[in-house]
C-alpha cells in the first residue's frame, strides 16, 4: 500500500516516516513540506541512515496523485487545503491535525463528504480505550461527580485544551448524555465563583518534551475516581495512523475515527 506523508518535516511526520518504513506492508509514496520550508529538497533517510529515492517534496497535489492513501498532521489550515486535495484526486485521506474550530471542522466535513476520511485527535490505542471507559464511568457515576479534564503537552503545542481532551470531553458528555458546549469551563481565572454544577471542567499544562498526559478525574464526595493515560513516545501515533490509514484504504466515502479501526465503537 503507496502511503504518502504531509507535514514529513514535523514531529509527527518523521515519526510517521519512521512508522511507514517499518511497516511491511506499507511503501513510502512520498513526502512533502511546507512550501518554502528549508525541508523542501532534502533527501529522506532510511531508517538505517542510508539517503532513500525520495526527496522532500512541497506539491501536495502530485502527492495525493501517487498515493493509495495520505496522512496528513499538519496543522488545521494546512488540513483544509489537503482535504480539498484529496477529494480531487478521492484519495483517502488520514487527519491527524488538531486544534480545528467549528467553522474548519464544518468546512472538513463538507470537503471530504465524498472520500473516505479517518480523523482522531489521537490514534494510541490507549487513549482510544480511554474513551471507552470514561463514558463508561460517566454514565454510571451520574452528576454528584465533578468531572475535571487535565491535560499536559510539550512547551511548542500550539491548541489548548489539546484535541484529546476535548474528545475525552465528549466522551465523558456523551455517558452524561450532556452537550459538552454548553456544559464545559474552559477557562478558570480570578474570582469565578462556585463550580457550575454538571460542567466539565478542562486544565492545561505545558512543559518539556512531554508527548502527551491525559487525566479525567471524577471527583464526588469523600471519593475520587481518576482515568489517565500518558504517552512516553509519539511513536505510538505514528503507528496508530499507519494502521488507520492500511484499514481506510477500500472503506467507502464517509468518516471514521480510531474506535471503528480498533473495534471499539459504543
Ligand atoms: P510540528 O509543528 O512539529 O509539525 C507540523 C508540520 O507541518 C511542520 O513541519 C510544518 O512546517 C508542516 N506544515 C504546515 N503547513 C504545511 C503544508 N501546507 N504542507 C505541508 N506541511 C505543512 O507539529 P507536530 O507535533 O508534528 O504536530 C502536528 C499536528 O498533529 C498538531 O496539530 C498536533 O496537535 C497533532 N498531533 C496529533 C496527534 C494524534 O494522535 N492525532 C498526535 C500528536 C500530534
């Protein structure tokens, strides 16, 4: 399976150019930068050092031209521009971005509606049972219990709270069977008063190199129960989203997310 990179200069995209080159059955199609980014041009290396056949490229469309599937962790902008792409050429296409507001969510939605486009705010297995168990907890521990949403990333994450809590959030709203919208507090500063009674309460930590900690506490009187996870290794994503992106090549247009790849849709 022909799987092509976008945003090959990052983290995650050498992480991904890691994850495609040790997989068996996937072959690296290609990667691509930012235009005007230093990494156009720069040969990719094999995992033993060795320079490969390709070079870094920054045409995106000839990209999704040679490509069975795309996997794109860029940034929300750069994903709508991809997506556009991709439904050009009706290459699936895997999004890993995050930090998208309602509006480029929408217009997401609405540039994929004929391709198959698999999105998670976070492709660890871990994270994805994760969802499973705070809804869980959620529905059986009703609204006597707070629940607070703690997150910690790396000092150059650029959206807050990160996209994983926000679908930790949801998970949690949904087992509530709440809109988490309108029932959450984002922001706590100054003289805020009482905790609103049946809100989700999101926290944000930034620091380091960590890849990424996530924590939903469920605080009730004289108990507190808490679901976490922490990500040692951003290697985790990047195998996950190659995993997503061999199961979503063949899948008909429409979007999924990592609980359909992992079988663990409510
Ligand atoms: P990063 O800043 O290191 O990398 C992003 C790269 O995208 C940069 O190299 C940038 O130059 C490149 N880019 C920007 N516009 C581009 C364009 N038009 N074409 C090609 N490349 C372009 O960030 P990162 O840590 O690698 O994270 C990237 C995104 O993935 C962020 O939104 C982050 O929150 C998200 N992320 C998601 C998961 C997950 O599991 N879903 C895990 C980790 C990070």
């Amino acid at each position: 399976m022909r799987i092509g990179l976008l945003g090959i200069g990052g983290r995650m995209g050498q992480a991904l150019l890691k994850a495609v080159l040790e997989c068996p059955e996937a072959v690296l199609s290609g990667g691509v930068a930012r235009p005007g980014s230093p990494d156009v041009g720069r040969a990719l290396m094999a995992l033993d050092g060795t320079p490969l056949d390709f070079r870094i490229s920054d045409d995106a469309s000839a990209l999704f031209a040679q490509s069975d599937v795309v996997i794109d962790f860029t940034t929300p902008k750069a994903s709508l521009t991809h997506a556009r792409l991709a439904a050009t050429h009706k290459t699936p296409l895997v999004v890993g971005s995050t930090g998208f507001n309602p509006d480029q969510q929408a217009a997401m939605d609405q540039e994929t509606a004929h391709i198959a486009l698999l999105q998670a705010a976070n492709f660890s297995l871990g994270v994805n049972l994760l969802h499973a168990l705070v809804r869980q907890a959620a529905q059986a521990l009703g609204p006597e219990f707070d629940i607070e949403i703690l997150e910690m990333h790396h000092r150059h994450k650029a959206d807050a709270p990160s996209g994983t809590a926000l679908a930790l959030g949801e998970a949690a709203a949904s087992g509530r069977g709440i809109d988490l919208a309108s029932h959450s507090d984002r922001v706590r500063d100054g003289i805020t008063g009482p905790r609103t009674e049946g809100h989700i309460g999101f926290a944000t930590l930034r620091g380091g190199d960590v890849a990424g900690e996530h924590a939903v506490l469920f605080a009730g009187t004289g108990e507190r129960i808490t679901l976490s996870h922490q990500a040692f290794d951003r290697m985790i994503f990047a195998r996950g989203a190659v995993k997503a992106a061999l199961w979503l090549v063949g899948k008909k247009a429409g979007q999924y997310d990592m609980m359909d790849v992992l079988g663990l849709k409510a």
